[in-house]
C-alpha cells in the first residue's frame, strides 16, 4: 500500500480551478500539487476540525486494505494561508491549514445530473448493475458512513466500474465522540435507498453480507497502518474507542448485518 505523505506548503503550486460546489462540508478545490517528482491534479479539502481530516484517512486506509475503489494517490498538504483566506471569505482562523487531498479521478456521479432526469436515472442504473456495488455498501457499514449519496460515487468512462470519495462523515458523523462509537449500531444507507427504493433484492443483501464476511481477516492490518495518524491527530481516550470500534465492528460484522438484512445464512 502507498504510504499517505505529508507535503509542506512549497509543493501547492496553485490552484488549478474554482471551489467545487458539491463539497458541503468542507473547503473544496482542485489544486496543482508537486508530488512524487512532478506536478499532478489533486481535489483538496479543508475542514473546521482535525476530526474530519483524520475521518478521511481512516476510510481511505480501510479502502485500500480491503482493495475498494478510491484515488490512486492521497496525501496531506498545509495550504497556503493566501489560498484559505481566499477560500474561506476571509475566515482562515476556521479552518484546519492542512487539506485532505487525492489524486483527480475523471468520470460522473449521478449529481452531474439533473435529479430524476433521463440521465441520473440511466447512472443509477449503470451502479446497480455493476457487481462489486454491494462491497461499496458493506464497506459503508463497516466505516459507519451514512453520508454516501448520488454525489460522492464516481462512475468510470465506461460506466462498469465506481471510485468512492468524500468519508469525512464517518463514523456516523463529522466530529464524532466516544458515545457514538456503538459497534453494533445499524447505519442507514442513502444510496442504496436510491438504487433501490422499495426494498432491497436479496441477491443484493446476500451480497453485502458476503462482502462483510472479509472484513475482520483484514482488520488488524488496517488499524496497523490507521493507528499513528489516530494518535497525531485524536485525542488519547479516542484512539482507543475508535480502535475498540472498529475491531469489534469487523469481528461481528457479518453476525449483524445478516440480522439487519433478515438473513438466516
């Protein structure tokens, strides 16, 4: 797994388009960074708390160990204090000087679209028939991600595959506490109420609980490469909830979402 770098303020070249209007709880633009000998396109996001920064780590790292689709590269870099206070209307003092940022991904979500046009419908469909989509909604579960909505799943140009983005959300919520960190706890899912209104198929819940199945072989491997950035940036009572958390959530993962999808086997 590539390691998530930490750039300093001289590799933000500039930045490369205006702020993008589908972030809602962060800062967003596209910026050209230097990162690993050249210049590349990376989308970066600042948020209000270390929280949400260390949120996108977490889900990126737990992605990546168990091989779900997100950007190729990520990495933490301090912006410059120009770029926040032009970002920020003049409110730099509200946000975290160092941005999230990943590799740009090219392709649509469904809010590229007009709600309920011809065209969000014909995306949604195009997701619903690619396979691996119920990986996507066990790994959502596993991270307690209830944020995953028609704007923060990519489709490829080819329409047969996804890249996920946008986890600052999860566990449950952006600047989460110890009492919220209930392994347990059932989470609602947007998109799947979106692909499938009605009720889920049970190919489809069948599906999700075989992806969760994979989870807890996977675990400690994760929370391995998870836990310094958890102890840089939450405090030390955090670190240990959210490692609890997350090791009890992979262990019964499967036990429990069988349960919610009323699932014998």
């Amino acid at each position: 797994m590539e390691d998530i770098l930490v750039l300093d303020g001289s590799a933000y070249v500039n930045p490369a388009a205006e702020k993008v209007t589908d972030g809602r709880s962060a800062l967003t633009h596209i910026a050209n960074i230097f990162y690993n000998g050249k210049i590349q396109q990376f989308y970066l996001k600042l948020f209000a708390t270390h929280k949400q920064l260390c949120n996108e780590i977490t889900a990126y790292l737990a992605a990546k160990t168990i091989k779900e689709p997100v950007a190729e590269h990520a990495c933490v870099i301090k912006v410059p204090s120009s770029i926040i206070e032009l970002l920020s209307n003049g409110n730099a003092g509200d946000v975290v000087p160092y941005a999230w940022a990943t590799s740009v991904v090219s392709g649509p979500t469904p809010n590229t679209y007009v709600y309920n046009s011809y065209e969000w419908n014909l995306a949604l469909a195009h997701l619903r028939a690619i396979p691996s989509i119920t990986n996507a909604l066990a790994f959502d579960s596993l991270i307690a991600n209830e944020d995953r909505n028609a704007g923060n799943i990519m489709l490829s140009s080819n329409l047969k595959s996804y890249v996920l983005i946008d986890h600052d959300q999860a566990p449950f919520e952006p600047n989460w506490n110890a009492d919220d960190l209930v392994h347990d706890k059932h989470t609602v899912c947007k998109l799947s109420d979106m692909l499938w209104s009605n009720k889920l198929p049970r190919e489809i819940r069948s599906g999700i609980v075989h992806a969760s199945s994979e989870h807890s072989y996977v675990i400690n491997e994760f929370i391995k490469q998870a836990l310094p950035w958890w102890e840089a940036l939450l405090a030390r009572h955090e670190v240990e909830h959210l490692k609890d958390f997350y090791t009890k959530r992979a262990q019964f993962h499967e036990q429990n979402l069988m349960k919610k999808m009323n699932l014998l086997c």
